[in-house]
C-alpha cells in the first residue's frame, strides 16, 4: 500500500470518479460542497489533490482555456489504476466490516 | 471586461508564487470569484478572492510545485542568490573585456556624479542642522507676514513689541530669548581691523541652546560692556593664552570685557556668531525697545514649548492686536506664525533670514545643477553600450535561445551598470574630496557646512551610485531584452539604423561648445592671473617686507629696526599696497552740496619715497601745518576740479566734517589696490595713530639670518607678540587668490565637459564603425584602400567641430570679454588667439585620436572575419 487514504482523500477521489472528464479544481469543490454540504477553500483542495499526485493515485493533464477563466486553462485530474484498486481495497474492507457487523446497522 | 478579479491580489499571488506553475490555480481562483460575484456581490466576491488566494499560497499544492519548479535545470531557479553571482560572474568577464571602454565609463559617470555628491551632501547635512540642541523638536521662532499693497513678505524677525509682550504673557512656554544681529564690534589689533559678527541677547539663550560655556559665567551677558566670544574668535584675539577677563579695545564699541568663553560646538547650526553681549550693552544701538511694532529688521524671538505650534499662534493673534494701529499707519497688515528650527535649513526663503539660510528653492536648484551634469553622461553611458550591441548580441542571442526570459537579459545589464557605478562613485568620492573646500569657500554659509565624509554619508553615496546605475542601465537593458534571438545571431542588429540622428549630432555639438567655452576659460582666467602677477602697479614691491603692527609701537619699531644691517629703507602705512582698502571719505565743494568718495590711506611721511611712487607735482613729504596737508592722485584731483569749479585757492579742500586740508601734491595714478579694481579716487593722510603696518625695504644675501636677526629685535621688544612678517608679493598673491579658485572650478568644469564630450563621440565613433564593418570588408576584399573610413568619419568630426567652434568663440568672446571682464577689470589681452587655438587644437586632437583609434581598429581587422557568416 501507497501510503493510508484518508477519508476526505477518498470522498475526492470518488467525486474525481464521477464528475469524470468534467473533473477539475472548481468542480470538484462544488461538487463536495454540494453532495457533502461541506466548506471548503481551493487551497485545500488542491493540497489534497497535490498529495494524491503525489502518491500516484491521480493523474492531471491540462484542458482547454476558457473565458470565465481570464483566458487560463483548466487542469483535469484522472484517476490512476493505482487509484482505483486502492478504491476498491477500501470498498471491499469497508464491505467486510458491514458485513461482520453483530449489530444491526439498518436504519429503522 | 468588467468582472476581473481584483488586481492587486492577483499581481500579489503571482509574485509570491514566482516560478511555480500557477495558470490552473489562477484559472479557479477566478472561475470562484465570477461564481461568487454573480451570487452574493463585488465586495464579498473580493474578500473571498483575497482569502482564497491567501490560502493557496500557503497550501501544500504551491510548495510542492515551487520545489518541483527549482529542481528543474532548464528554468529559472528560484535561487536568486545563485542567479546574482552568475549576474556577477559574467558582468566581470565582461568588463574585463573591455578594459577601455569600462574605463572611460567609469571616468564619466564618476566625473557625473561628483556633482551630485556634493548637493547630497550639503543635503544630509542641512537635515542634520541644529539638532544638538536639547529638545531641538521644541524650540520655535516667531516669524512675521507683511501684507503691504498687494505684496507680500515674510520674515523670519519679529516686532520687538509683539516679543516682549509674548515673554509676559504667553502660556504653555518654557523658555524664551531675544536675539538682535546688529552687533559688530571691530577689533584694533595689528594690521587691518578685526570684524566680528555678534549678537545682543540674554542669559536664557545659553540655557536653550547647545553652546556650552568653557570658562566664565552667563550672567556676563547682563552686565553692561560684557562679552561671550567662541572658541574661535578667542583664539584669533588673543591666541592659546586664557580671554576671560581680558579686555577688548574696539573702534566703535569702547572697550568690552571678555566674561566667558564658549566650548568648541558643532558647526551645523544656523546661529553664526563670534561673540554674545547681552542688550545692555551699548543700549543705544540696538532696536530693541518694547514699543516698537514696525520695525524689526533683525530682531528674533526663539521659545520653547510643548505646546501646538497653533495654540501658541492663537495667543499670538491676540496679542497682535495691540500693534494693530502701528502697521495701519504704514498701511500694512501683519501676522504671526512660529517656525520650528528644524525647519529653518533647508527651508522657506525668508527675509531678514538670521545666520546661515539654505534655502529649499536654492536646494532644487543645486540638485538640478546635478542632474543636468548627471544626465548626459548617463546618456552617453547608454548610447556607447547600444553601440556596442554587436560584441554583446551572440551573448545575447544564445542566453535566449537556452530559454532566458527577458528579465534576465534586464537583469544582467542591470547589474553590470550598477556594478560599474560602484566603481564610478569611488571615483566620484575622490573628485569630492578634492573640490569641497573649494565648493565650501565659494558658498555662502559655507563655514557651516563641514561634508565630513562618515561612514551614513558613504552610505547614501553607494545607494545613490546603484539608483545611479540602475536608471543608467535602463535604457540598455531594455534595449538587448528586447532583440530577437535571430537577429541577434545574425549580427544584424543595429541594420536599421545606419544614420546617426540629427538630434545626437546637436546634443555633440552642444557638449563640444561647452568644453570649448570652459577651456577658453581657463585660458582667459590662467592669462588674467599671471598678468596680474607681474604687472608694475606703480610702487615697489621686491624685497619688501610686511609686518603688522600696533600703532602705538611705531617709533619704538622703528628705533629697533632702522639699526638692523639688512633694513635699507621703511615706511608706515595704514594698508599694504597691493590689497583692497576698507576706509573711505567724503570730499565736498565750498556749499557742501556736492562730494567725492576718495579711498584714504594713512602713511608716515616717507611712504611715497620709500614705495618709488611717482608723483605728478610736489613732494611726498608731508608735514603738518595749519591745514592737515595731504597728497591726493590724479582721479581725486580731477574730480575736485569737476566739483568746485573755479575755486579761489584750487589746492585747498573741504572734507568731511568740514575739515579743510591743503593738497600738497599729486600722485600719478597707480593701482595700490589690487588690478581688479578700477583707480580710484585716493588721498594719502598723515596719521601717526592708524599705522598698522610697518614696510621695511631688505637687502641682503643670506635671508634666513636676516629674518632671525629682525625676529630677534622683535622678540626683544615684545616678547607676548608673534612675530609675522611677510613679503609684499606674497601679501599681493594672495590677493588674487580668486582666481585660483576660479581656475579650479573652471578647470573642474572644463574637465567634466570634456570627458562627457568626448565619451559621447566615443559612442558616436563605435556605433558608426561598427555598423559599416561589413561595408568596409567589402570594400577591402574588392582591393579598396583602407583610408575611406577614417576620411568619412573624420569629415563628419570635423563638420561638427567647426560648427561648435563657430559657437564657442563667439560665445566666450562675449561672456569673458565683455561681461566676465566687466567685472575682474580687463587689464590683460582678454580672450587671445592663443587660448582659442590651444583649446581648439586640444578638443579637435582628442577627438581624432577617438576616430583613428577606433577606425584602425575596424580597418585592420581581416575582412574574412567580418564576412564569414553572412
């Protein structure tokens, strides 16, 4: 393993993985915002995004410039193969302990 | 658009993010912020762009593409230090390359800045003044404005009345003194007179302000006929022995005793004074009378308070009432505002200005002096570094092409001129050095300045050298940042521009009129001192010995002196001839109603003889008669007869205070004083009482026993005196000591156009030589002889010089000639053919060397080399 995902690394990767080719800085926050209903700067969003490259989790390749953006292009993120089995690793552990759960978790 | 994110923010963000890639992170910013300026507003869509940007900076995502940015080979590192040293390391090579044409820079902007040197320094040094005092910050004077027929004048006095009502009633203020600048007691001592300036004031004055009493007690300036005198004028009255308590005998003060002296203090004050009375002294000639409003010509008043400088002028508009009537009589109208004495240098140009004034107008024009001689040597700089653009074009070309932005080529260049100025300003420090106490004598007020060179003032010397180099470097760094890596690789540079403007020519032209002028100059000035050097001036003037003396001790002198081998004549007189007179008298007409101004010299009766001065009629020996009998030259004479017309007795006189003397002969007319004076009227007196000065005719070999024989009887008789003689033509050199002074700054000058002249047609010669190197090579390999270039440029030099030869001549023939001479009294040829030629000869010989120098260079080049790339 490449290091431990965090839940908020996890919660952009997902959000990566669904805006697919649409996912860049801004609409990945409005995005988390939305679906999270969490506040959040760019700045730490593109922490987070500069950590998972790091890692190798991700990968960015630069788009096209667009005018609402003074003429600056946009940098779309991907998700790596690496990134995707270490999602399916914290799905399928994640899926273990629901299933092995001696409580019952469904909600009333 | 009108929905741009705000720029200060952005300008901010990029900088603080320099190097790093920042396009996509300034592309979301600004998506975020029309987001949010369409939702919630300008205002909180700008705080949001200015926090969001605060947090990027600071973000993970920024320092990790900073450090990616400075791994990276190929770009600009963040290193700057790194960077610098490489600036550095490639300005010294390139200096090192071209030795000559550093130096020459190095000349020129070092010659440029000397000027501004000295107006910093006057500048920092006026900031500076009276600051010692304590509680500088607190002390004021009270100035007055005078509205009178529309005009108006303020003063830095004020009325006597108002200052003496402000000391009863003013509240809020510590302390107070009056000032009066009307006291000049002038000193008997051997020889000329002693004049000093002083002031009456009070005891507070000492309490307010750093003058620190040495010996004595400030009360001495409440006691009547008692003096404080500084350090300075203690030592030039009575030498190393103690002053306190000895007295002072004056001409038209009586005697004063001396009742303290002043500590040494600093110099940068605006009192300058040599000696404190306090008003009770010699009541009568001051103006200080509580009921006087009007008048007030060099009456101040100084406070201290911690007061509002407004609360004090509110109580003063108050008081001002009661002076009211005075000035409405005199129809003006008067006000009342206090001046810090911080603010006095450099300051407002006021009247009736106490002490040393340097006024700010008089600042800024010193400082434009500067930039005028700073501007074109920085021009010149710029013009030959342009020239040289082709020695630097590969450099430059192939540093872009490794991906060099522009901002480095900016940079280089930058520190390359400053680097230079470095260098040029140490040049600059030396010339200083040399010329301050030359600037220092020629300035009024200039005894106050001292231009000590402290480690603040070299300082601000350095910065101002990098300002200096980064203004002058500005116009080449813009100029190589801006080549094409494909031109400047194909060594075609400056292709467009073959031609050299009709503006450049003018701007060399002016510059060689200039050098021309000031040569000329010091050519007339050079002429004029030897001139007056060796010009008889009608008396006798070899082996003549000076020695000044008390009246009193006349024929005690001369009973010691006249046994003495060597001593083959003497005489007594008044004043050395050869040097200004200070005394004058009227002559009047029978009715008095008519007068002449005659120049008085008093002698003893052998004088005219012992001088070998020629008379026009009768004796030079005098002697006291019914009438006073006196000699008088022929100017006087003729004049007298202008004024009394056909009088009965022709040789009987009126003077002032209608003393009747008998003219006992006439004296040819002779320059006794020095030749910049025109002869005037004179008349020689008998006066046993004013002979300051003893003449003794030497003859004789071995002078050095002679002296110490002479200094022996001297010593004899008065053991406390110094003994100072000299001799009468040392006494006249002195006299012209201006024009020393004169030649020097001339030559200052000249020197300064000059080498600005010449750096400029340096410039003009390179960039012509260089742009025609491919022109000459095809010349020569066609089987051209190599002479056509120097014969074009040299026509082109020579045009320009015979135009600014066509101005200077005129020119200085009219400024030296008939203004300049107007005043130093023409009695030399004036501007000669002799000083023109030289100059001429010298600007046209340093200009050919520049073209021969630089056009061999290119012709003797193989012209392969040349043509090889093309």
């Amino acid at each position: 393993m490449k290091g431990y995902l965090g839940e908020f690394e996890e919660l952009v990767l997902l959000t990566i993985a669904n805006l697919d080719r649409e996912a860049y800085g801004v609409a990945i926050l409005q995005h988390i915002s939305e679906s999270a209903n969490r506040k959040l700067s760019l700045g730490a969003l593109h922490s987070t995004l500069a950590r998972l490259e790091e890692k190798g989790y991700l990968g960015s390749y630069l788009g096209q410039p667009s005018a609402t953006r003074g003429g600056r292009r946009k940098r779309h993120f991907v998700l790596t193969s690496e990134g995707i089995s270490e999602l399916n690793k914290m799905k399928s552990l994640r899926d273990q302990l629901w299933k092995g759960s001696k409580i019952n978790l469904q909600l009333k | 658009m009108k929905d741009q994110p705000p720029k200060l923010a952005e300008r901010l963000f990029k900088l603080l993010g320099s190097g790093a890639f920042l396009e996509d992170l300034l592309g979301d910013l600004h998506e975020m912020y029309l987001f949010k300026r369409k939702s919630s507003g300008k205002l909180s869509a700008n705080i949001y762009y200015w926090y969001q940007a605060f947090r990027m900076l600071l973000s993970y995502a920024i320092i990790k593409r900073k450090r990616e940015r400075s791994l990276s080979p190929y770009t600009q590192s963040q290193k700057h230090n790194i960077m610098l040293f490489n600036y550095l390391r490639i300005s010294v090579r390139n200096i090192a390359k071209n030795k000559t044409f550093t130096l020459l820079n190095i000349f020129g902007l070092g010659l440029g800045m000397s000027i501004g040197l000295l107006a910093l320094a006057t500048y920092m040094e006026l900031t500076r003044f009276d600051r010692f005092h304590q509680d500088a910050g607190d002390i004021y004077r009270i100035t007055t404005r005078i509205q009178e027929n529309g005009s108006k004048d303020h003063f830095a006095s004020a009325p006597t009345a108002l200052s003496y009502l402000a000391a009863e009633q003013l509240t809020g203020v510590e302390q107070y003194v009056h000032i009066n600048d009307h006291f000049f007691p002038r000193v008997k001592t051997a020889g000329e007179p002693l004049r000093l300036n002083g002031y009456f004031t009070e005891p507070a004055f000492l309490d307010m302000f750093g003058f620190p009493l040495a010996s004595g007690s400030k009360s001495a300036l409440t006691k009547p006929d008692m003096v404080i005198l500084t350090q300075e004028a203690a030592q030039r009255l009575f030498g190393d022995k103690p002053a306190l308590g000895r007295s002072i005998e004056t001409e038209n003060q009586g005697i004063l005793q001396v009742g303290g002296v002043l500590a040494p203090f600093p110099k940068n004050t605006h009192f300058a004074f040599d000696v404190l009375t306090g008003f009770s002294a010699n009541h009568g000639l001051n103006e200080s009378n509580p009921t006087n409003w009007t008048r007030f010509y060099g009456n101040y008043f100084y406070l201290k308070t911690d007061l509002r400088p407004s609360q004090i002028e509110a109580q003063l508009a108050s008081m001002a009432h009661s002076g009211e009537s005075f000035f409405e009589e005199k129809n003006m109208e008067a006000s009342y505002s206090l001046q810090s004495i911080l603010a006095i240098n450099p300051g407002k140009d006021l009247e009736d200005g106490l002490g040393v004034v340097f006024d700010s107008p008089g600042m800024y024009m010193f400082f434009g002096l500067a930039l005028l001689i700073l501007i074109p040597a920085c021009l010149n700089y710029g013009n030959m570094a342009v020239a040289n653009a082709l020695k630097r074009s590969k450099e430059i070309g192939i540093r872009k092409i490794m991906g060099s932005p522009n901002r480095q080529i900016v940079h280089q260049f930058l520190v390359e001129t400053v680097l230079i100025c470095m260098v040029a300003v140490l040049l600059s420090i030396f010339m200083f050095d040399l010329i301050r106490n030359e600037i220092l004598g020629m300035l009024a007020g200039g005894t106050a300045l001292s231009f000590v060179l402290s480690p603040n003032l070299l300082l601000i010397f350095f910065l101002f050298a990098i300002l200096t180099g980064i203004v002058t470097g500005l116009l080449p760094a813009l100029y190589f940042s801006r080549i094409t890596p494909i031109k400047a690789l194909r060594n075609t540079v400056n292709n467009q521009r073959i031609s050299i403007s009709g503006l450049r020519k003018g701007l060399l032209v002016f510059q060689f009129v200039l050098s021309l002028a000031f040569m000329i100059g010091i050519g007339v000035l050079l002429k004029q001192y030897r001139v007056s050097l060796n010009f008889d001036q009608g008396f006798e003037r070899e082996n003549v010995l000076v020695l000044p003396i008390k009246p009193e001790d006349q024929p005690l002198i001369a009973n010691a002196m006249s046994s003495a081998p060597a001593i083959t004549d003497m005489s007594f007189t008044s004043s050395i001839p050869g040097i200004p007179l200070g005394r004058a008298l009227y002559f009047y007409n029978g009715n008095g109603l008519d007068s002449v101004l005659a120049r008085v010299v008093f002698t003893d009766d052998k004088f005219i003889d012992h001088m070998n001065i020629d008379m026009e009629w009768g004796s030079g020996a005098l002697m006291e008669t019914e009438f006073e009998q006196v000699l008088v030259n022929q100017q006087l004479m003729g004049r007298l007869a202008n004024i009394r017309g056909e009088a009965a007795d022709s040789l009987l006189a009126e003077m002032a205070g209608g003393k009747k003397v008998r003219i006992a002969g006439v004296i040819k007319d002779y320059n006794h004083e020095p030749l910049n004076q025109r002869i005037e009227p004179m008349v020689v007196r008998l006066g046993e009482s004013e002979l300051t000065y003893a003449l003794f005719s030497i003859r004789t070999n071995d002078i050095v026993s002679t002296m110490t024989d002479l200094e022996a009887r001297w010593e004899n008789l008065f053991p406390e005196e110094p003994f100072q003689a000299t001799f009468l033509d040392n006494e006249i050199e002195k006299a012209y000591s201006f024009f020393i002074v004169g030649i020097k700054i001339f030559g200052f000058l000249a020197m300064l156009a000059i080498t600005i002249s010449c750096l400029g047609l340096l410039g003009m010669v390179i960039f012509t030589t260089e742009n025609r190197k491919k022109e000459v090579a095809i010349r020569k390999t066609l089987g051209a002889g190599s002479m056509r270039l120097l014969y074009s440029l040299s026509g082109l030099f020579f045009r320009m010089w015979v135009i600014a030869l066509f101005i200077a001549i005129p020119l200085s023939y009219l400024y030296y000639d008939k203004i300049m001479m107007r005043v130093y009294n023409k009695f030399s040829g004036g501007v000669g053919f002799s000083e023109v030629a030289l100059s001429s000869l010298l600007t046209l010989s340093l200009g050919m060397i520049a073209i021969v120098v630089q056009s061999t260079k290119v012709m003797r080049t193989n012209p392969a080399e040349n043509l090889r790339n093309d």
